[in-house]
C-alpha cells in the first residue's frame, strides 16, 4: 500500500481526520465551477458596447485569476457585488441536478464514514443531503469552545450558502475581510492543531484555497491530505514543498472519478483484519536488518508552535511553569514524530495503541501515588516524565526491533499525545477547560 494511503488510513481510523470538500465532488450534480459561474454572468452582463470585457475576463479566467476577472465585470460593467452574489445563487439552483444512482457521485460513500466535522467552500446543501446532521453553519457565525467543536456532526461552510446570497465570498476583499477575523484564525488554528484535513474535489487551481494555506502556513504545518486524478511528479513534489500536502492518488483512466475515489474512501476506512495485525507483527520482529530505521525529530520540528494544541492549554491551565510546558513541547513533538515514523516503518497500529495503553496506565498509576497523595501539578507532572523515560514494554518488545525502539526523550512524549486527545481524559489537576 502506498506510504500515504497508509498513513491517512491510520490517522482516519483514530479519528483524526476531517474532509474539505471542493466543487469537483458536486461535478456530477452539474454545481458550475467558479470559472463557470463567472462565464455564465460574463455572457449575460457583457454585451453591447462592453462585449469588450468578455476577452479580458476569458484571458484572466485561462490564468486561474478568478478574482481579477470578477474585478473586470465590477469595474466595468452596470453590476455590483451583491448582484454577482444574487446571480450565482440562481445559476447554481437552475444548472443542478438530483441524481437517484448514488454510485455515480461520492456523497453517499463519505456519509458512511465516521467523520463529525465537515469542511467545504461549496455553496449548494448537497454535502447535507447525505450526511444529514443539523442546519449547515457559515463559520463566522459560530461561537464553539474546544469541546464542542466535535461533539456532534457539523457542515461548516467557509464561503457561504445558497440560502444567504450575501454570505457568499467572491472578491478578494470579502476573502481578506474573512479571514482576518480573529474567529476564523482561532477556529482554523483549533482544527488544524488537533486534527488532519483531507482535501477531496479540489484541482487545487482552486485561488480560494491556494491563499487560504498560504496566508495561514502557521496553521498548517502537520500532515494533511489531497485526492488528486493522475497528478503529474511536479504537482505532487510542490503540493508538498509549498504547501505542506501529502498526495493520495488515483487515475481516472481507469474507470470513473467517482468510482477511483470509492475505492480510496472505502480502502482508507476499512479496518485492519487480524490477519493483517498479525502479518505487520510478524513482519516487525522478522526484519531486524532490512527495517529503516526509525529517526527522531529534526531541528525544525522541535521548534515548532504548539501553543493551540489541546495537551499545551491544558498544561496552561494548571499554571505549570513556562519552562516545563516548553520542554513537553519538545516531548511531544518527538513523540509525535515517532509514532508517525514508528508506522511508516511498518509496526502494527494494535501495537502503538497497546504501548500507549501502558502509557495511560502509568499515568493513572502516578495520579494515585502522586497527585492524589500532594496536589502539586507541577511535581505530578514531573513524575510522569521521569517513570516514562524507563518505559517498559514487557512482552510487546518482542515486537520492536533495534531500529524502532524509542528513546527517552519520545517515551517522556507520549504522555502529551494522549493528552493532546479530547477523548482521553487526562488532566495535570482540578482544573478544567
């Protein structure tokens, strides 16, 4: 199985993993694209003496600058924002479809999967449709702490909806003025800190989403994914220099766009049989010389900023020294980057989990003898550290070969990785968000 495939299915089967959904995954109920709906508006406006307009908006539109080209038709033709807004409402609600044969789009195969938090920059209500939860949400409109955020299931629409033409994102303005709201900032920093975006239905010529990541590349420097069809070498090496994206491919040649990116959902979401289980394990403890070894955490990583992620506020909470939450930063990022190597090498995900159930039971182990017995967070907290750094495995290290053992410093780190998961209830005191 591809590294990718493999790693997006491991972090979907731990509930990390949150779909962006684009216009491609509407194509089949005929949504018009961005470039479409400004067509359709051109032809419409753009006649008589300002029939000059249509050749530098086709020039703009041939170049991806959507918006330069809605730039052209406000500056020069009789129409403002609001009716370009109130024009592509109707055009979507006239030009879609309704599609009764599910296995011709991809709605129905990502309402079967477990996800709670749903992203698009899709207009239309076909994403609820299927998944069926509670009114879709225009981000800017909702106020959600840490919990809530992925309590239930959630549509969130970054660009707007149908239903409020005036919500609608289409100029680079109403873009700027979007996402300098310091809620936006918050939430993006929230979903990017804890979980892993999947971008399904994007080419990514999409200028929405390219400035998205760009004006926001703090926010995005883990591990996300996109669906592509049959990506060239060069796309796949800059999506992942430029902006930080793991490449999951599929071609199209082969049968259908929905049908290929079925068989990748449907892949990523089946769990591992026992076999399976059984021939990682067996595959781990045989391979002593031909395993790669598992490297820690470079420079740069060490040095990136945790201050959003759940296990550093909670830290914050207990007013533990500054000092200390910085060095279980460090703890954390190399144990994150471990875990994530410690897969790629090939270790069975029943492993991992099994080691950080030991984890957990130290853990608890020293909230009785220790915080339980002097309510002190910041020597709970150091006691944990120090029973983790001489970690034992006891039948699982028959499992781990030379080059997958960890170190101190990662074993230290594992802690703040199931602090770091809101399902978890592990806390340095009294103190609650």
């Amino acid at each position: 199985m591809d590294v990718n495939i493999l790693n997006l299915k491991r972090d979907y089967l731990e509930g990390k993993v949150i779909p962006f959904i684009g216009a491609g995954l509407s194509a089949p109920f005929q949504v018009p694209t961005w470039k479409m709906l400004i067509e359709k508006i051109t032809e419409e406006y753009a006649t008589g003496k300002y029939d000059f307009v249509r050749e530098s908006v086709k020039i703009l539109l041939e170049r991806n600058d959507y918006w330069k080209a809605i730039e052209q038709l406000k500056d020069f033709l009789p129409i403002t924002e609001q009716d370009i807004q109130t024009q592509i409402v109707r055009i979507i609600n006239e030009l879609k479809i309704t599609l009764e044969d599910d296995s011709r789009h991809n709605y129905f195969d990502i309402a079967q999967m477990n996800f709670k938090l749903y992203l698009t920059t899709n207009y239309e209500n076909i994403l609820n449709e299927y998944v069926k939860c509670d009114v879709p949400l225009i981000l800017k409109d909702v106020d959600l702490n840490t919990q809530e955020l992925f309590d239930t299931k959630r549509i969130f629409h970054l660009h707007g909806y149908l239903s409020n033409p005036g919500s609608i994102v289409i100029t680079k303005r109403s873009y700027q003025d979007l996402y300098s709201n310091n809620k936006y900032k918050e939430l993006l920093k929230l979903v990017t800190g804890t979980r892993k975006l999947l971008f399904i239905g994007f080419s990514f010529d999409d200028q929405f989403l390219r400035q998205l990541i760009k004006d926001h590349r703090e926010y995005f420097k883990g591990e996300h994914y996109i669906i592509l069809d049959n990506p060239s070498e060069l796309k796949v090496r800059d999506l992942k220099t430029e902006f930080g994206l793991n490449t999951i491919q599929y071609n199209s040649m082969k049968s259908s766009h929905s049908e290929e990116i079925r068989r990748l959902l449907s892949e990523i979401s089946e769990s591992d049989t026992e076999e399976d289980i059984y021939d990682n394990e067996s595959e781990s403890k045989d391979s002593n010389k031909s395993s790669p070894v598992v490297l820690g955490a470079q420079i740069s990583e060490i040095d990136q900023r945790v201050e959003s992620n759940l296990f550093y506020k909670k830290l914050e909470i207990e007013n533990i020294d500054p000092a200390l939450r910085d060095l279980s930063s460090a703890f954390y990022v190399a144990a994150e980057v471990y875990i994530r190597n410690l897969k790629k090498s090939g270790m069975s995900l029943d492993v991992i989990n099994n080691v950080l159930g030991k984890v957990l039971i130290k853990y608890k182990e020293k909230y009785y003898d220790t915080y339980r017995k002097y309510g002190d967070s910041l020597q709970f907290v150091e006691v944990v550290h120090e029973t983790l750094e001489k970690l034992d495995l006891g039948r699982l290290s028959n499992l781990f070969n030379e080059n997958q053992i960890s170190d101190v410093d990662e074993n230290r780190g594992l802690i703040h990785i199931l602090t770091n998961d809101e399902n978890i209830d592990i806390w340095w005191g009294e103190k609650r968000q």
